[in-house]
C-alpha cells in the first residue's frame, strides 16, 4: 500500500514538474497570455485565450496576441485601424513642375539669298526670308538670337571678315525693325575661316563655275534660342 502511495505521489510530482517546465518554456516568449511549445497562444475548449498573472487590459493592448484574444476590450483603432495613408509623394502637394529648358533652332540661311554677290544690303526676297525667322523668334519666350556671317574663300581675308560682318549686322538692323529687342540679338562674321565646301572642291581661280561651286560658303548662320510661350 505504501508503495502505490509512494508511486502515485511521484506521478503527480513528475507531472506538476513536468507542467512547470512547460510553462517557463512557453512563458519565454513575452507574452500576457499562455504560449504553449508551438509559440503558439493555448485556448481552452471555448475558444478563449489562457491569461497570466500579468494581464491586465492595458497590457494585453500592446500584447501580439491581444487583438486575437481581448478584442473586445482593446480600442478600435489598434485592432482595426486605418487604411494606411497615401503615399507620401501622392500626399504632398504636387512638386512644381521643372522650368522649361530653353531650346535652340539654328536656320542656316544662303547669302545669296539674302544679298546679292559680294554685298550686304539684304534684297527683298531676303527680307522675306528674315520675315519668317522674326516670326518664329518672336513666338518664343526668346532668350537669344545669334547672327554669324560668313563669306566664301574669293578675296583677302580682311575684307572677307569685314564683308561677313556687315551682313551679320544687316540681318540684325531688320530683325530689330520686326521687334526682335537689339539686346537680344548677338552679331559676329567669321570670313571665310569656316567654309562648308572642302579643301577639294571648288578648284580653280575665280570664275562663275567656281563661285556656284562655293555658294555653301556664303552663308548667313541665324540660331534662335529660347523657351514655349
């Protein structure tokens, strides 16, 4: 008889130890509520979470597992809360947009078709020429307008210059009279150091072949620079 006593007693004994240790393990994991050896929250038959002596309502707020076992008991707002916001950059009020980058057109335009050989008074149908750079510099928020002159390889190099000039600031005097602010409008003659015709083209000493050969060269070069009105 005292041996079954002293067998039952050791049972209990082993399994209230046994109980224990399984607690301190499952009590590991911070926790208001039972965890059992799963991490997992223990439930009784009814479905309701298993507390400890650390519960309390506040507490069981900020648990992991309070919303799945206290609902009921904890603010709305941490077991249910708000769609999360929008983005922050679709938040934000719009970034304003980047300023325009000013843009460039460069129209090259044939001397010859705004002055006749070796002169630089503009002829009427190079004024009509301009007409239509005016126009389309003034439909710009304009930032620059740049007028090179250019001459063909005929002549001395000191009058070439001088002739590329002057006709660089022809084109200027009429883009002025057209509104185009003189402030804006840049002039300057190259001569004949850019030609556009190469070194073996156009050989031979002056005649009329060679001068239609080296029309190219005898260019006005016009580049607009600015921004959409």
């Amino acid at each position: 008889m005292n041996k079954i006593v002293k067998h039952s007693i050791m049972a209990v004994l082993a399994a209230t130890l046994g109980l224990c240790a399984s607690l301190a393990q499952a009590q590991a994991v911070s926790s208001v509520y039972v965890i059992d050896g799963r991490g997992v929250v223990a439930m009784n038959p009814f479905g309701l979470c298993w507390r400890t002596a650390f519960w309390t309502p506040a507490a069981a707020a900020t648990d992991p597992n309070g919303c799945k076992c206290d609902k009921d008991l904890i603010a709305k707002d941490i077991c249910e809360p708000k769609a999360a916001a929008a983005p922050a950059a679709a938040a934000a009020a719009p970034a304003a947009a980047p300023a325009a980058k000013p843009a460039g057109a460069k129209i090259t335009v044939a001397a010859d078709a705004l002055f006749d050989f070796n002169k630089a008074t503009l002829r009427p149908e190079g004024k009509a020429k301009l007409d239509e750079v005016a126009s389309k510099a003034s439909s710009l928020v304009l930032e620059v307008v740049l007028a090179v002159g250019h001459a063909d390889r005929i002549g001395g190099a000191a009058y070439n210059q001088k002739l590329s000039e002057k006709r660089a600031a022809a084109v200027k005097d009429y883009m002025v009279s057209k509104g185009i602010p003189a402030n804006r409008i840049y002039t300057e003659g190259k001569g004949s150091k850019q030609p556009v015709t190469k070194p073996d083209q156009c050989k031979g000493p002056k005649s009329a072949k060679v001068i239609a050969c080296l029309q190219p060269d005898r260019r006005v070069d016009i580049e607009i620079i600015g921004t959409s009105k």
